[in-house]
C-alpha cells in the first residue's frame, strides 16, 4: 500500500480532532496489522469503493479519549459510552474519511464512501471488507490513544 494513500488519513484525522475537539495527538509509528481485535473500546469503521480500488477505513478510541472528544465537543462529559459516544465517533469516522477523499481526490483518486458502522466493547473486532494489507497506526494524547487502520485492495 502506497504511503501518500494513508497519509491523507493521517491529516484528516489531526485536523478534525484538533479543530472540532481541541484535542492533539501525537502520531506513532505505523505497522501491518494481523488480527482483527480492535486495540481501543469503540470503533467507527467506514467502507469506500472507488473506480481504481476498494478499500476500508477505522478509528479506535480508548473510552478515556472518547469521553474527553465528547466532552469538549458537546460540553457535557458522560458517565460512559452510550449512544451519543458512539454517534459522534461514527461521526468523526465520517469527517475524517470525507476529509482524507478531498486530498485523494486532488491526486486522481475517486471514491464513494459508505455510511459507517460503530462498534464498542472491549474486546471488539473490526472486519475489513477488502483483500489488502492492514495498516494500523497509533496514536497517543494525553487523555487516551487511537488507532486508526487503513486497507485497501490494489494500489
């Protein structure tokens, strides 16, 4: 998998967190992922298909994180993940996809995206619907980490 087509995640998800949710995180180094045990409590997980490829985007929150995002987004902090936690991370999945499609697009790369799916619990999986290579990477903050994990078919 071509690195300048997870790097438009990357961005997105920087950008959205830290313009919606004044939240920073500090990237860690990529690696291929073999399983499909989610490394945090809630997952967005968003399929994309597109002329040249298809392919698959998640984002994993530690519930820590989740809380403080939702905290700071709504001004309200709840006692756990219930629904509202787990619409706005399918919602961030949402922004962060549309976000890394506007920079792909500016390369050639056309996709239609999916509506996405959340799932939470500890211990959850995440299916990707495509034949390619996991690449997940992680990220920490100061209030939890995240895991984002990208897959496409043929790049």
């Amino acid at each position: 998998m071509k690195v300048e087509f997870i790097n438009p995640f990357l961005a997105s998800l920087i950008n959205v967190l830290s313009t919606m949710a004044q939240t920073e995180l500090t990237p860690g180094k990529p690696k291929v992922k073999k399983d499909e045990v989610a490394r945090g409590d809630v997952s967005g997980l968003i399929g994309m298909v597109g002329p040249q490829t298809k392919g698959s985007f998640s984002i994993s929150f530690d519930e820590s994180l989740a809380l403080t995002i939702m905290e700071r987004m709504l001004g309200e902090r709840p006692d756990g993940i219930n629904e509202e936690v787990t619409d706005m991370v399918g919602e961030i999945t949402n922004m962060v996809t549309g976000g890394a499609k506007n920079l792909l697009g500016e390369k050639g790369y056309d996709f239609e995206m999916a509506t996405p799916i959340v799932v939470s619990g500890t211990g959850h999986t995440i299916t990707h619907k495509c034949d390619g290579a996991k690449l997940m990477m992680p990220f920490t903050s100061e209030d939890g980490n995240a895991h984002i994990e990208v897959s496409f078919d043929t790049l």
